[in-house]
C-alpha cells in the first residue's frame, strides 16, 4: 500500500502544509492506559509521525474493558511495547519511541527531554507527579495538553475542553490546584484539558453487587468505561492535531 494513499482521507480535510507539520513534529506522551492508547492511536492514524510513548505497567486482565492495546495476546507485556506494535501495524514508518518507565518528579531522564518535544500528553493519574509534569511542561516552554479524571462516568457526549483554571465539578483538577496552592507553585503558561462536565458517580453507588474492596496496587479500583476514556484520548489528540493545524 502507497502511504499517499494511507493519508489521503486526512490530507484531503487538514491540507498538505499540516500534514507535513505532522511529519515533523514530536510529541510525548505520559501514560497509555484508558486515555492514552486511544490518543496514541488517534494521532498515529491521523498522521503524526514521530511520538515517544511512557508508561511503566504491563498489560493486565482489567485493561480488556477499556485499553486499546489490551488483548489476550498481549497479556504481560509492557503497555508501551504492546502499544508499539500496534501503531507500527498501522503505519510501518512511524518514528515511535518507548519508554517503560513511570513518570516521577525525581526522574531527570524524563525530565531533561522534555524542552525537546513540540507537545506533551499528559495521561496519568498521580496527583504529585501530574503537578510535576504540568508545572515542568509550562516551565519548558512546551505546550501541554492534560487529561483530567475520566472514571466513573458514563457519558462521552459530556467530554468538554478548557484551560486548566476554568475547569469545573473534576475531582481531580480540584486536588490538583489544591496540590498547586500547597506547593507555592502554579502552570508558567495556559494548560488545555479535557475533562467531563458529568458528575463522577460515587464509589459507594456504583453496582452494590461489585466488591468494593477490591483494589488494585493497594489503590481502590473506580469503574471505567471505553466509551469515555476513548473519547477523551481523542478529543487529546484532536487538540494537538487543531494546533498544528492552525499554525502550520
């Protein structure tokens, strides 16, 4: 297969100046779970060329239900290796770089990349080390795009976007400004996230039939659907793909 032929359908909406953009840009991306993998892909499958994927879990039994590249076959194996082979299934030539780390603040590796991507993804769930990344991001100067909390919710066509200070009803962005103010520290520049404007539903209303002690890594399992945690690695992509569109 010509590769004109694999991005016909996305040059002929987006134009040939972003998909050289596309080409040439570099991105990372923090975490490749529920979120994460559908935006690796979304961006991969779009065009985008060159993406550095982070995450230090193995694939697990309950990625099935939401995880894209969660399948039996991949069992084990590290996300990002799993996720890889995927990408690379789609398009042969993508430039796609792995790193099986989790991301920490004290991990200067990490760290030190950063100011040498055009977009950061940030995917991941820790409260301190999502404050680390996003200040560390605006610090460099790179521009970041951060997925707020999108469990125990049911409804995609509630996913919304807006910056950072805007976002409201989130647990998450809520701990994470807390987590700000107690640190004396706030984002060096404007941080666009994706969030829902649905009400989290309660652990103690889901399904009464569910175990609620169930816990996952000593951490309480909160329920989490593909429909949602889809539509937010999407509409992630969607934002970096809409900025080098604009400015390509």
């Amino acid at each position: 297969m010509h590769m004109d032929e694999f991005f016909s359908r996305s040059e002929a909406l987006l134009g040939e100046k972003t998909m050289e953009a596309l080409r040439t840009k570099r991105v990372i991306l923090f975490g490749v779970g529920g979120v994460g993998s559908w935006c690796a892909e979304a961006l991969v499958r779009t065009g985008l060329s060159h993406l550095t994927i982070v995450d230090g879990d193995t694939v697990q039994a309950s990625n099935l239900n939401r995880q894209l590249p969660a399948t039996r076959e991949t069992m084990g194996m590290p996300k990002v290796e799993a996720l890889k082979a995927r990408l690379l299934a789609i398009n042969p030539e993508a430039d796609i770089v792995t790193i099986p780390e989790f991301y920490h603040a004290d991990n200067e590796n990490i760290n030190f990349q950063l100011s040498t991507f055009n977009f950061i993804i940030d995917a991941i769930d820790s409260v301190n080390d999502k404050t680390d990344l996003i200040i560390n991001a605006t610090r460099a100067r790179v521009k970041i795009f951060s997925s707020m909390g999108a469990a125990l919710r049911f409804d995609p066509t509630q996913v919304r976007v807006a910056e950072f200070w805007d976002v409201k009803g989130d647990a998450l962005a809520r701990a994470l400004r807390e987590r700000m103010k107690k640190l004396g520290v706030k984002p060096y520049k404007k941080v666009r996230c994706v969030y829902s404007l649905e009400q989290a539903v309660r652990m103690q209303d889901a399904d009464r039939s569910a175990d609620r002690t169930q816990t996952e890594n000593h951490i309480p399992v909160k329920g989490s659907l593909m429909q949602v945690t889809a539509v937010f690695g999407c509409t992630l992509a969607s934002q970096v793909i809409e900025d080098i569109r604009k400015n390509s």
